[in-house]
C-alpha cells in the first residue's frame, strides 16, 4: 500500500460544506475562530469498529466541549443512514455526509485499501485536529477506535 497523501500539518485545512444527519449545512468555515475541530473520517456507520469509536467520543463529549471542540464525524453514508447511525447509539456530535467522496479526498483519506485479500477504493480512518486558525495541527494516521477520544483528547491537553 502506498503512503495516504495528507495535508501538510501547519497548513491550511482543506475547506469543505457538507449535509449533516440533518441534511442541514455545516461548513469549516462556521467555526473557525471560535472552536477547534476533531475532524474524523470513519469508513461506514453502524460497523463494529465505528460503532465503538463514535460511543466513545459520545461518552468524552463534555470533555471535548470543555476543551471548546467540537467534533465532527465523516463517511460516505447518505445523511439517512448517519441519522439512525445517531439514533441507535445516542451520539451527540454531527455526522457528516460526503457521499462523493470529494472531502475526503481533499484529505488523502480516500484511497487504496485492501481487505481480506481484496483491493478496492474506501475511506481511511484518520483524525485531523484542526485549530481556531483553520490550519491543520496535528493527523492521527494510526487510529484505534478503542482509544481514540482519549488519544485525541490527550494531543489537545498538551498541545492546544
């Protein structure tokens, strides 16, 4: 597999809009200069392993809140799905629909993958931690959907 290619960290963030669980807009643009952003790519809701992850950054919520991020989820799921995707687990975060698959690949996190013995084009679990600025600060390329919210939460305290 060849290296996924990421934004460079201390650039800027690639911008995007997309529908949330809602079908309602929400941009990056809409927080910046006021929050820092989780934004993390999943590759398919209601999945064991992002099932587990997207529980876990429910459970850390009002720490992340705390922190003032929020956190944004991404797959290519159609708003539809990403709503009974909440519903069932209770999230309390936005679920993003990028269908096109064009954000994430803004990101680098669309590409190659392989699974049980077969390659085909998916989403790449990545975390990008975004600041106030818009600039991208620091990329979990490596993610376990166990540790992730305490991962992420952990960069944040000592570096934001």
């Amino acid at each position: 597999m060849a290296k996924l290619k990421l934004p460079a960290i201390g650039k800027a963030a690639p911008a995007f809009k997309l529908k949330n669980q809602k079908g309602e807009d929400v941009s990056l643009k809409d927080f910046k200069g006021e929050k820092d952003v989780v934004l993390y790519f999943y590759p398919k809701a209601m999945t064991p392993g992002c099932t587990v992850q997207a529980q876990c950054i429910r459970d850390s919520k009002r720490k992340f809140s705390a922190k003032g991020v929020v956190v944004l989820g991404v797959s290519i799921d159609a708003p539809e799905r990403l709503m009974k995707f909440r519903e069932k687990e209770g999230l309390n975060f936005d679920l993003l629909s990028d269908e096109d698959h064009k954000v994430a690949e803004k990101y680098g996190v669309w590409d190659m993958k392989k699974f049980m013995g077969r390659e085909f084009m998916g989403l790449h679990r990545v975390t990008f931690i975004i600041g106030k600025d818009g600039k991208i600060k620091h990329i979990f390329e490596k993610v376990n959907t166990k540790t992730h919210h305490e991962d992420t939460l952990n960069w944040i305290k000592e570096n934001l």
